[in-house]
C-alpha cells in the first residue's frame, strides 16, 4: 500500500500492558468509527507495513487500546512505540455539504460569490494557527483563511470551493 492511498489516523504512543498491548492516539473527532478494524498499516522508514489486529476498545475518548496478532510482549510492542498508523482512502466516511477532507478539495476550481473565478486550489496550509487555501492565479499565490463563514458552499459534483470572502481580500493579491 503506498502512503498516498491512505490517509492518517494516528500515532502509537504508548504500551498498555505487559502482554504487548498498545494505546494509539487517534486524530480523528469520531474515534468510535475506528472501533472495530480489523488491521492498520504501520509506518516503518516510510514504509506501510499491515498490522492485524485481534482485538480494539476505546480508551480514554482519543486512543484505541489495540492488542495486535503476534505481538505478545512489551519489547514487541517497543518495536512500533511513535509510529504513525494509516488506513487506506476508501474507509474515510463520506462527508457531505460543507464538511471536506482537505486532500479531496486540491486541485479544485475556488470561485468568490462577489469576486468570480479566483483560481486553483493547490494546496491547504494546516501548519499554520489558522488553516489557509492556497490558491494559484496567473503565477500568483492567493492564500485564504479557511473559516467556515467564508465558505459558502462546497461543489463536488463540479469540482468547486464556492468562497463568501471578505470584500478586498482577493484584490490585496491582484494588485501590482
């Protein structure tokens, strides 16, 4: 499975028991929709490697305490401390209306309700303290924040982020 087929789900941050059991931080707002797999692929020197799981609950909201097939004791369970686990794309749960997972929106055409069309979405910065679409026109690089009141409808069948941006914020870009 390679990495850009699948998406992020968490991290394995600590062993639970002496039996090699773990606790794997999920980054996800519905942590019980991952309740129930059946197996991860664990990230190993950039490599997915598939890990069947013989049995998961929830812990504590954000973590899955995950009892692995074949991994019986704290020094396996050591091996894998820190690694980043993933899903492949298919099991995301479809999102509808306004709600997007960011890597389903690049490459989208973003279009301004008073503005028009703006350009393409190319990018969506999330390292920054608010999350931004970066947008490319002309060569030029349009950077917007990506706030729920300026956005204003979410297009998929046509391949469009529809924005209610604030008057002036595109032109800022635009003028020379």
């Amino acid at each position: 499975m390679r990495k850009e087929d699948c998406f992020y789900l968490g991290k394995i941050a600590k062993k639970f028991s002496f039996k090699g059991e773990v606790l794997a931080y999920l980054d996800t707002d519905e942590p019980e929709l991952y309740e129930n797999l059946e197996s991860v692929f664990v990230e190993f020197n950039g490599h997915l490697v598939p890990y069947f799981i013989e049995q998961s609950s929830l812990h504590k909201n954000d973590f899955l305490r995950i009892q692995f097939e074949d991994m019986r004791s704290e020094a396996d369970a050591d091996k894998i401390i820190g690694s980043e686990i993933y899903l492949p794309l298919e099991m995301l749960p479809k999102l509808e209306g306004n709600k997007f997972y960011f890597h389903e929106v690049i490459g989208f055409d973003v279009e301004d309700t008073q503005f028009g069309y703006v350009g393409k979405l190319v990018h969506i910065n999330d390292s920054v303290s608010q999350a931004l679409f970066v947008i490319e026109r002309d060569e030029l690089e349009i950077l917007i924040p990506m706030i729920d009141e300026f956005i204003h409808e979410i297009d998929r069948k046509n391949n469009k982020v529809i924005l209610n941006s604030p008057a002036g914020l595109i032109d800022i870009y635009l003028e020379k």
